[in-house]
C-alpha cells in the first residue's frame, strides 16, 4: 500500500514542495508531448496541482501491486490529457520508468496516446472520447460498492 510520506489532510503542504512537485509535473507532461510532437500538455499542466494533492494526500495504491482489491482508481475521463497519468504512475513508484515517458505516443510503447487498460501497469481502464471516463468510474464504484456489500463481513476475512 502506498506509505503516506507526506503531511496528513490536516496539515498543509510545504509550499515550495509543493510548487516544485507541480512544475516537476508540469514539465515531464509538456516534454513528453513535446518530444512526440502529438499530444496535449494543457490538461497535464493545468491538473499538476489536483493530481499531486489527490496521488499524495487522499488516494491508497501500491505500485508493488497494481492490482491490489482495496486501492482508489484513478479515472482519466479526457483519455487525450495523458501524459498526466503517465507522469503521476511514473514519480509514484509504478513501473513506467522515465525512459517510457520520453518515448510517448511512440509504437511498443508503455505510454500510448489515450491510457489503454492492460498495456500500462496502473492505467485502470481504457478511455479516449470525452466522458467515457465518467461511465467507467460509476460501474467501479457500483462493482465495488457489491463487492463490499457480499465479503465486508465475518467469515470472509
């Protein structure tokens, strides 16, 4: 499970970590895009500071196990903006090394143009036209919401 390393939700951030974080986010999206020459960095760029403050402060994963029963998923409705999951499964420790990141929207890689489930260790569904994403998110939360409703309990431990 991924180990809190920062402040809890009552206590801020460090300002100048997290301006840092953001930009760092910021920039690995617009260099990917960049690099590929195909893409779109304004949701990376515009989302770095939601993303940072939802992968360190709220959301529970392990990069170890990414298909671990009792993480939070990660749902990138506008499948175009990329390059801002790509860069969060890469600085939180999923096995998207930076090397994938240079190589975006590139043919073999892990790091296609729309997130694609499967292929990319993290991605949790595939998305692409705007607001699929949404539909994916409320089918996981209804599945999981069965899930617990029929072994939440004694005897299924």
């Amino acid at each position: 499970m991924h180990t809190q390393t920062l402040p809890p939700l009552d206590k801020p951030l460090d300002n100048d970590f997290e301006t840092k974080a953001a930009n760092t986010i910021r920039m690995l999206a617009a260099d990917g895009v960049q690099a590929a020459n195909s893409g779109h960095p304004g949701m990376p760029m515009g989302m770095a500071v939601a993303a940072l403050t939802l992968w360190t402060r709220v959301m529970r994963y392990n990069p170890a196990n990414p298909q671990w029963a009792d993480r939070d998923r990660f749902v990138l409705s506008a499948g175009h903006g990329s390059m801002l999951l790509y860069t969060m499964l890469h600085l939180t420790g999923y096995d998207l090394p930076l090397e994938e990141l240079k190589n975006f929207r590139q043919w073999g890689s892990k790091t296609p143009g729309h997130p694609e489930a499967g292929h990319t260790p993290g991605v949790e569904t595939t998305t692409g036209p705007l607001g699929a994403g949404f539909s994916n998110g409320v089918g996981m939360a209804i599945a999981e919401r069965w899930l617990a409703q029929r072994f939440n309990r004694p005897g299924f431990e």
